[in-house]
C-alpha cells in the first residue's frame, strides 16, 4: 500500500510497502506528482516489474571509479597506466552525474573532448573504464542498474594502430655504435644520477631474443641457465611463465651481467629515455623501442622458423597476434620468389 502525507516543509512525501519488495520513500513538489509515482509503483509491482534504481541515484560515477581502482585495479599489470587514467576520469567532471544520471550523450561529450588532444585508441580506452566499472557495479557490487550500459550506446572510435616500422640492417648498425658512445661517454653533470650505461647491451637483447621491455627488465641472473642456453621471463604479461633458447652472442652478452639481482638494472622510463636519445642521435625516426620485438618476429620468419617456432619464442597465442609484429615487405621476399618460379616443370 502506499501512502502519501504533506511535510512541514510543504512537500509531499510518498511511501510504498509491500511484501516481497524494498521499501520506497520518495519527495514531491506536488500532490499531483506524488499520486502518479505511487499509481505507477504500486503497478509495477503488481505485475512483478518494479526495479528499485535508488542505490544508483544516490551513487555517483566518481564513487564507482574509486572503488574499482582500489579493488579492480590494483590487481592487475598495468596498475600504474590504468590508474592515472581512472584518476583522471575521478577529477572529471562526468564523474559527478549519479548512475542513473549518467547518459550516453555524457559520454560522447568526453570522448569530443578527450579526442582533442588524445588519440582514438587512448580516448576508447578511458570509455572502455568506465564501462566495465559500470558492469562490475552492478554484477558484483549489487547496485541495481538499468539493463543499457550508456557506454554501449556510444559508437567507439576506429582505431588503426598498425604499425610498419621495423629496421634496415644500416640504421640497426648506426643504432648499435650511437648507444656504444652513449653508454661510454664522460658523465653529464646534467644526467649525473639518472645516466644509463647499459643502453646497448638491452637493445642487442631486445633485438636478438624479442623480449618485451618489462620482460627485459624484470629478468633475474637466477632465471638463466646457462648450461641449456635458455632463459625464464616470469609472470609475462599473458600470466604465464616462458623459456626461450638464447643464441651463442645473446649468452656472450649475459655473462657481462653477473652483479645484482635483475641482469639489467633500470626501469622503464629510464631506458626509453635514453633510447629515444640514441635514436636522435643516429637519425632514426618514427623507432620505438616496442618496434624492437617486431625486428625479432620479422627476421625469425625471414630465417625459415615456423610460425609456431616464432611463437614459443615471442610468446604470442595466434598467429592473429604475431602478424601484427611481423613486417615483412616486398624485397624481403625477392629471392624466395625467383625460387618459386625456377620449380616450372
């Protein structure tokens, strides 16, 4: 039953009981008003219908986000690149609006604003944030939402991020002599703490082995063996631990590395620091040190290993995957090519 009583305030306050259904308490500017919402609840509930949406009127988006950043975020890889960007979303003022009022004309407005001065596919991933906070909100937190994700109802930016960037054997020279320089020159008064001497030897890893740079970095001298020539990278990024064969040079370059735990000691923003300096230097443009991994699947295949054997290596699932860092062009194939023809009966 509901019933309706006026406030000393003058508004009108409605109350609806029912067996089986949440209480529903709700304030009114007019009687009018207040008849009609109690009509339409009690209705609802008749036809077993009502949806109780007042947790999420009285839940703001900032609320949500904070909340999946400290329980959500916190447990995965990329933490640190994943919580700036929910920090921003917090400071936002779409973070404001409560659930329910948040539409998907809020969220186009912030990806016009966010595509501005941001890439399609970084604007796509503060959208994407949002979305999965809204579907954890109401999966696991027990906020009763509606059915449609305002996310959904947005359409997402077209990303090409393809890239066919690998290095001819020329700029990989001049790489390797501007970073030997590098890593020999006097000390720079200006860089005295933060000056990285080992640029080269993690560049001709990276290169020889297609190693991610978290891989690189994170690689400890227990993790190689050098008896069978291989090494571990532990909790890679696909969650699973990976052997790889190291080639005769790659283990020659190890053993310069015998102090410390980790091989190479840096962290990452330090070694792409130092890496876009030596790029600079050698007149290399549009490289990054990602596009390193690429240079590896590239020539593993050029070399005749299978797409399997490349794999294990790289520790791609598919070939979906690898193709995308395996840029093999037209010359590369000029020889293989002329083979094919010369097999003619």
């Amino acid at each position: 039953m509901a019933s309706i009583t006026k406030q000393k305030t003058g508004r009108w306050k409605v109350l609806v009981r029912r067996k089986g259904f949440p209480q529903i308490i709700k304030n009114f500017l007019d009687v009018k008003t207040a008849r009609k919402f109690a009509r339409d609840v009690e209705l609802q509930m008749e036809k077993n219908e009502f949806e109780d949406y007042s947790g999420a009127r009285g839940t703001t988006l900032r609320e949500v986000l904070v909340k999946y950043r400290d329980e959500k975020t916190i447990l995965k890889k990329g933490v640190k690149e994943e919580t700036s960007t929910i920090n921003f979303l917090i400071k936002h003022k779409i973070a404001l609006n409560s659930l329910m009022t948040l539409k998907s004309h809020h969220i186009h407005k912030l990806m016009k604003e966010l595509g501005a001065t941001r890439k399609p596919g970084t604007v796509n991933k503060y959208v994407n944030i949002i979305c999965h906070t809204w579907r954890v909100a109401k999966r696991e937190w027990g906020i009763n939402l509606p059915p449609q994700n305002p996310c959904d109802m947005v359409t997402m930016n077209k990303v090409n991020d393809a890239r066919d960037r690998v290095l001819s054997k020329d700029e990989y020279d001049r790489l390797i002599e501007v970073c030997e320089v590098q890593d020999k020159a006097p000390q720079i008064q200006k860089y005295k703490s933060d000056q990285l001497r080992i640029v080269t030897d993690i560049v001709k890893f990276a290169y020889q082995t297609g190693a991610r740079q978290g891989e690189i970095l994170k690689l400890k001298r227990d993790d190689i063996d050098f008896n069978n020539k291989t090494c571990t990278f532990k909790d890679t990024k696909n969650e699973e631990d990976r052997t790889i064969p190291l080639a005769d040079e790659t283990l020659t370059l190890l053993k310069k590395h015998l102090f410390g735990a980790n091989v190479f000691m840096s962290n990452g923003s330090r070694l792409r620091k130092w890496f876009r300096v030596a790029c600079r230097k050698a007149k290399i443009k549009d490289f990054r040190f990602h596009d390193l991994r690429a240079c590896f699947c590239t020539n593993a295949l050029l070399s005749g290993m299978s797409i399997a054997e490349v794999s294990s290596i790289s520790g791609h699932k598919d070939w979906s995957q690898l193709k995308r860092y395996t840029r093999i062009k037209p010359a590369d194939l000029l020889v293989k090519i002329n083979n094919v023809v010369k097999l003619r009966g």
